[in-house]
C-alpha cells in the first residue's frame, strides 16, 4: 500500500505513535479508582467479613465450647472460613465493570493489561484478603488459638490471601462474561486453592505445636511469587477471552 | 504517518450465519464512516472488529498500513471507543469517572492538573453543574453526555462510536453532529454506527450492512 503517502490529506498531526502519560499514572489511577467505589459501598466490602465472623462463631456452638478441642481444629477451620470468604467477594471483582462497559474501555487501554488488571486484583486485597487476615486473631481468640499463633494466623493469611486473590482474579475473569459464574468460579479455582491452604493452615499448626514456623510460610511466599509472576498475564488472557463472545 | 484504517475481504460469522462477508473498507483522515444497516446485521460487531476487540473474524486489518496485530499500541493509543454502554461507573462523580478514563488514555496530566481541563470538558458537553452529582443519579442521557466528554477531554485522531446518539435530547444531537464535523475538519476521523440520519456532506461514506 504505498499509494497512502500522497494521496493522505494535510494535518494528520492529531496521530500520536505512543501514549504519552506513564503507566503509573493509570495504575495510580486504577487503584484509587477501585478504592473509591469500594468504600462507596462498604456493604460489598464487609460481606466477606461478617462471613467470616459468622461462621467462626457458630462452630463452638456447633461442636463443643471445649478449648482443648476448639485449639486442635482452629487452625484449618480459620483458614477454610477465611478461604471461602475470599471466594464468596469474587464474583464481584470484574463484574461491575463488564456490566457498564468500563472493562472494553480497560482492554483498549494502551497500557499493558496484565499490570492494569495487577492494580484491580490488589485492591480487591486490600479490601478483602488484608482485612480477613487482620480480623482473623480476634476470631483466634474466640476458638481458644493457643497464644503464640496469632502472628503466624496474620501472617499467613495475608500472604496466603493475596494468592488467592490472584488465583481467583483469573476464574472471574474467565466467568464475567457468563450471567451466573458464582458457582462455576468456584468450581475452577477451588482445585488450586488447596495447595495455598495445606501451607497456610500449616503455618498455624506449626505455630500452636511450636515447630518452625518459616518453611510454611517461605513456601507461601513461593506460591506468591509465582502467582505475581503468571496471573496477571493469565487474567488478562482470560478477559479477552470473555469479551471475545 | 497518515491515519488510515483498512479492512480487506472482512468476514464474521455468528451463530452460522453470516453477519458479512468479502468486507472491504478504507478510512481516511479527515472522513467519517457511517455504518449502516437493521438490527442484528452486524454494525456493533464489525465495530468491535474494527477497534481490534474481536479476533473471531477472517481478512485482513491494516492500521496505517501494517498489520493491526503488529501495530496494536499504536492503534490503541490514537483510538477512542465509545460503546453500547457508556462505561461510566454510577458511584463516581462524571468528575472522577473522566479522572480515570484520563489516566487510562495515557494523558499526561491525568492527576489533579487535569482538573480545570475535565470541568470544561463537561461544560462544552453540557454538564455544567452536575460535576460532583454521582453519575447514578442522572439520566441516561446525562450519563452518555459523561462518556461524550471523553471525546473533549482527550485528544484521539480516530473515534469509534456505537450509536452515540442514543438517549440524546435534541439540542445534543445537533452539537455532537457539528462536533464530528469539526473533528473531521481537522484531520481527524470517526467510524459510527447509528439509525440517526447524518448530514450529507463530501467528507460522509456510507457502508450497508445486512443486505446480503
């Protein structure tokens, strides 16, 4: 096609050959974006956590007020609860935006994808996996979690959380453009969930037996490494797919 | 560089049945495309195939001469889209809505400079004084007048519209109608799909869909 060059009419100086304002500035933007409208409906944001709370409190009505018996399961029960909480807020993640349009606006963004998705997925831990894990030993306190594990429960549920987020962002992403996709997320992420909770819960067990501690957790901090490397790129892959229906 | 959209022998198939086949299009700088056709003959998907969202077609999309799939950034970076939903998010302010759609076109002063610059934006769209309203609360038509102030706001030689008329009072009809012609006044260009009757003038094509 060379005929393009002279037959092209004067002022094509509008044509810009790369954006000229940086990633940051719409990563920034994305995140205080998110924020915002989570804090403008916190009834979103808290369901996770009064899920939370309510489960852990009816398991010593359910099954015995007894501390020595609470102490031996509180380990793994805090992290299925706080597990299936994180679960329960991910069909909301992309939701939003694909009903009002702004997810198309999102992938017609010049920036890199995987980066700007990055940014929801973190907000969605921020607002979601950070609070559970920071609510998670007050609710310790309540299944008799022996002393020194409330660090360890915090800790590993904050990296254990942001995993999960990350895993999950890629099941929502690839259920967004179906009108039910709460239970089918669950169906596709909970299979890779598990490795997270073996190692988060057995942080914790670790913690009330008084083992070492750190070769869960470094291998949470694994985990996280690899899902920060490769899902961003897998949620973006899967948003284009979604829109592409 | 000159800006120039191409399709060679587009073709897309929905459901069995061919929405249009051996599609050929060109468009220039300094032209609007209006796409034409009933509902249900393709206009939304051939505009999604032509902004680069869809890859489920056949043929061939040239963007100033190279292949879109090479030259993608490129293209993404002059394009604006304007879709069936407007994209504007209830809980935020049309203020803060365009703070986001500002940062997210790569403008370089998306932050709290651009905020003398996004207040005109929504007066010149007829806005003024629904700033700080939650988008929520307004009309349709105010909440598409949101997603039109993107076209002020941010500079795009190539514009993209599904329907843009939609929900539109009358006295906004005329103004984005003599704002397209202004666009394409200065070189600019703009693809549209809408039932409403344009202003014939030399710069205006027309492609039919569904007649096949």
């Amino acid at each position: 096609m060379s005929s393009n060059v002279e037959s092209s009419p004067p002022v094509p100086s509008l044509l810009v050959s790369e954006p000229e304002g940086g990633l940051m500035v719409a990563i920034r933007a994305t995140l205080a974006r998110d924020i915002t409208l989570l804090l403008r409906r916190r009834g979103e944001m808290l369901n996770p956590l009064v899920f939370f709370a309510l489960v852990i409190t009816l398991f010593p009505i359910g099954i015995s007020p007894e501390p020595a018996m609470l102490a031996s399961i509180a380990p793994g029960l805090l992290w299925v609860a706080a597990l299936l909480a994180a679960l329960l807020s991910l069909d909301s993640l992309f939701r939003g935006d694909h009903d009002d349009g702004a997810l198309e606006q999102l992938l017609l963004s010049p920036h890199p994808l995987p980066l700007l998705a990055l940014a929801k997925v973190a907000v969605h831990w921020l607002m979601t996996g950070l609070p559970l894990a920071l609510m998670a030993p007050l609710l310790g306190v309540m299944l008799a979690l022996p002393a020194g594990s409330y660090l360890v429960l915090a800790a590993s549920l904050a990296l254990g959380s942001a995993v999960l987020s990350l895993i999950g962002a890629i099941g929502a992403a690839l259920t967004v453009g179906l009108s039910r996709g709460g239970v089918l997320i669950s169906l596709l992420v909970l299979p890779l969930y598990i490795p997270v909770l073996i190692f988060g819960a057995g942080a914790v067990q670790a913690a009330v037996t008084g083992a070492n501690v750190m070769a869960h957790l470094a291998i949470l901090g694994a985990l996280l490494s690899v899902a920060l490397g490769l899902a961003p790129f897998a949620i973006a892959a899967s948003l284009r797919i979604s829109l592409n229906g | 560089m000159s800006l120039r959209l191409q399709a060679r022998k587009l073709a897309c198939e929905r459901d069995d049945r061919w929405l249009f086949r051996d599609l050929d299009l060109t468009l220039e700088a300094g032209e609007i495309l209006r796409i034409e056709g009933p509902n249900g003959s393709g206009k939304t998907t051939l505009l999604k195939i032509l902004s680069g969202q869809l890859s489920g077609y056949e043929g061939e999309l040239e963007w100033c001469g190279e292949p879109m799939r090479r030259v993608r950034r490129d293209f993404l970076a002059n394009l604006i889209y304007l879709g069936h939903a407007p994209g504007v998010k209830a809980a935020l302010t049309p203020l803060e809505n365009l703070a986001w759609y500002q940062a997210l076109a790569g403008e370089a002063n998306a932050g709290r400079n651009g905020q003398p610059a996004r207040m005109a934006a929504l007066e010149a769209i007829g806005l003024g004084g629904f700033e700080d309203v939650p988008a929520g609360q307004l009309s349709a038509g105010q909440q598409r007048r949101v997603a039109l102030a993107r076209l002020e706001l941010i500079p795009r030689a190539l514009w993209v519209l599904d329907e843009p008329f939609t929900a539109i009072d009358r006295d906004g009809v005329a103004a984005l109608e003599a704002r397209l012609a202004q666009h394409v006044g200065r070189g600019g260009s703009v693809l549209v799909t809408t039932h409403h009757v344009l202003k014939a003038t030399a710069r205006l094509r027309s492609v039919r869909l569904g007649d096949a």
